[in-house]
C-alpha cells in the first residue's frame, strides 16, 4: 500500500475525510489531496495529518512493506525479508 493509501485508511478508521480534515486545516480539499499524493511529501505536512487525525505518524508506516515496481511491466514486485 503506497504512503497515501495508508494516510486515506488510517483517516477513515478514526472517522476522518479528506474533506473534513481541510476544513479543520482551513485548507481546499483540493489542497490537502495533493499533499497528501505528492510522493515528497514534507515530514512536517505528515505530522499535521496525524495531528488532526488524531493518530501517530508509526500508524502511517505500521505494516509497511518494500515495494519494487517494474521498470519494464509497471507492476509491484513482491519482497520477502526474512
């Protein structure tokens, strides 16, 4: 699951919207959209999501795993580590 996937269903288990946390933020949603699918996005713009979520920046990255995607078929590459 990409970062901004995770963000979305860590926002939606603690009853959140995108719409309603850029209100909170006295933002656009079309705003708060973007921040959250820029793959650069800033540690600092991470912390105020988790904030107004209400949750830890580690719920963002709890389960994470590596993820390749092919240059040539551009799909996942699954990775085991053991």
């Amino acid at each position: 699951m990409i970062l901004a996937e995770k963000i979305k269903a860590v926002a939606k288990q603690h009853g959140k919207t995108i719409s309603g946390m850029a209100a909170e933020m006295g933002v656009a949603q079309q705003h708060l959209s973007r921040t959250i699918n820029n793959p650069r996005i800033t540690l600092q713009d991470l912390e105020k999501i988790a904030s107004l979520i209400g949750c830890s920046l580690n719920d963002f990255f709890a389960d994470a795993q590596p993820q390749i995607i092919c240059p040539h078929c551009g799909k996942p590459i699954k990775i085991n580590i053991e």
